[in-house]
C-alpha cells in the first residue's frame, strides 16, 4: 500500500500544475483589473497612479512570466503578498483564518458521520416501517430546504426570540476577561448553530446513499450464509454488511476533504465567523489575485488528497481492489 501511495503522490505533481496553471489563465482571463478596485474609489488617482501599481503588482508583465515568478514562489511555499491596503503575507492571512474554518468543518463532518451511518443502516432494516418514513421526511424536508434559509430561522428562533445562542460572531465581547472553561462554552455556544444547520444537509444526503446501498448488500446470499452460520443479525450488519456499503460512502468523504476550507461560505458570512471562506469570497470581489490564486491550490491540493483517501479507503474495506491496485 506504501507504494501504491507513493505513485499516487508522484502523479498528483503534474496534475496540480495544471490545475493551477487552468485558474492563473482564466482569473487572469476575467474583465477588469486589481489595480480597477483601487482607483476606482479614489477620484483623484491618475493613470500614473495605476500604471506604477500594475508595476508594483507585477501585473505589466506577459501572463506567462506572472505564472512563472507565482510559480518560482509556490515552490519556495511563498503564497506572494495581497493586493489589499493591508500587503499583508497571504499564507499568514490564510492560517489566521484556517483554525475557525476546520473547527466549524470537521465538527460539522463529525456529525454527519456520527448519526448518517446509523440512520442509513436501521432506515433499511426498517424499509416501509414508521422510522423509515420519519427519516425519508426529513431527508426531503433537509434536501429542500436552503441552508441560509435555515440559518435565518435559526437566528431568529433561538437567537432573537428565545435568546439561547448568540447569532453572530465567534466570540462574545468580554471574551478576553473570560477564565478558560468560560472561554470554551462561549466558542461552543457561537458555533453549535452553524455546525448544526451546516450538517442537514450531508447528514441527510449520506443517510440515503448508506440506506439505497445497504437496501441492496443485505439481499445477497453471502449474508444469508452469515445468518446460517449462526451470527447475530447486528454482526451480519455491522460487520458484513456495512463494509460493503461503505465503498460509494467513501467516495463521498473523498469528495468532502476540500469542503473542509471553502464548503462554509454561507455559514461564515451569514454569521459572520472570520474563516476561510470568508475570505476568499472577499479576495474574489476585491480581484485579489494572490490570495485567490492561495485558495485554489489549497483546494486542489486538497481535492487530490480526498481522491487519494478514497482510494486507499476502498482497498482497506474491499480486498478485491485491493488486489486489483496492489498487484
């Protein structure tokens, strides 16, 4: 499996060169200029103004010696500076903000784990009793409704009428005189609404895919054999049966790794968490280039990593592939 994950890892070298080499073209391809967003807001800037800042951006130079030097400079792990008034570094902007993002992400993932992988397996066992019509109802009504909107309620049901969770922000404004474990609830308290809405929407799409192929495997005959043998039927789910089922599973939590970054965009601006998402989403209306260029090799970079997780996932839960990968 090592070397098989070592090829995995050589390959995904070309690959990410060309995924950055596709978004330094098209952002760059986009109408308008970083140097636009500056000028614009000042009447009195001149021409000058903006040719000496297209300079100092490197942005007068043909596209392909841009791509070259962000090249030269992401191999050295310099991200380059941002174009906004702070010139801030932007790996340091992206790391002040990537405690938030995974916090609030892998909770969220937690969650849907923690509670999709049962639903999905008694949901079948069940098919056509009462749980599993209470669950498909609330996978319909999950699927349905928008994430925002459910936010929305969400702040002013538990936020303004009842007053029991905090509707924006991360922290309360006498957090710094706050002892440690009151430091804590205040983090628990801000986030618990944005993890919980965050997780609808996967728990109930990860419930169904478990209970559509757990439907399937526990009709198959090796299963009736484990029966015959005398295995308990929570050993013939638990053991057999949810170790097929997990194969479209994992291409689902494969899938889910970059989401880990940028999947909070909504939360994070609805509730105005500082996290990643946040600030991509401003790089992209300001056209900041170099921290949006930082975004998506994150992403990439991510992407590869959750395809080649899923892959190692399916050789460890089915020997077939791994046979068929490892040979």
């Amino acid at each position: 499996m090592l070397n098989y994950a070592i090829k995995r890892i050589i390959l995904m070298i070309p690959t990410l060169l060309g995924i950055t080499l596709v978004s330094f073209a098209v952002i760059h391809l986009a109408p308008g200029d970083p140097t636009d967003m500056v000028t614009s807001l000042n009447p009195q800037a001149s021409q000058q103004a903006q040719i000496r800042l297209r300079e100092l951006y490197g942005l007068d130079k043909p596209i392909h010696i841009q791509y070259w030097n962000w090249l030269k400079n992401l191999v050295r792990l310099d991200l380059g500076r941002s174009f906004s008034s702070d010139s801030r570094l932007v790996k340091d902007k992206i790391f002040e903000r990537l405690p938030v993002t995974l916090a609030l992400n892998i909770a969220s993932m937690a969650i849907i784990l923690a509670l999709s992988l049962p639903l999905g397996l008694w949901a079948a066992t069940r098919a056509g009793g009462w749980f599993d019509r209470m669950t498909t109802v609330f996978v319909f009504i999950c699927f349905a409704a928008p994430s925002f909107w459910l936010a929305l309620l969400g702040m002013g049901l538990f936020g303004a009428r009842l007053g029991w969770l905090p509707i924006s922000g991360l922290t309360s404004l006498d957090f710094h005189s706050m002892g440690f474990w009151d430091k804590a609830l205040d983090l628990g308290r801000h986030l618990l609404m944005p993890v919980i809405i965050s997780s609808l929407g996967g728990l109930a799409g990860l419930s169904r895919y478990l209970r559509s192929n757990t439907l399937e495997i526990i009709r198959q005959d090796y299963l009736n054999t484990a029966r015959a043998k005398g295995l308990s039927e929570r050993v013939v789910l638990w053991k057999h049966a949810l170790r097929n089922a997990l194969i479209p599973v994992i291409t689902i939590l494969g899938l889910s790794v970059p989401g880990l970054i940028g999947g909070s965009i909504i939360m994070e601006s609805i509730y105005a968490i500082p996290g990643l998402g946040q600030l991509f989403y401003g790089a992209i209306m300001s056209r900041d280039y170099p921290v949006i260029m930082g975004g998506l090799v994150i992403g990439a970079v991510l992407t590869l990593i959750g395809n080649l997780l899923a892959d190692l996932g399916y050789a460890l839960v089915d020997p077939r592939v791994r046979d068929a990968a490892f040979r």
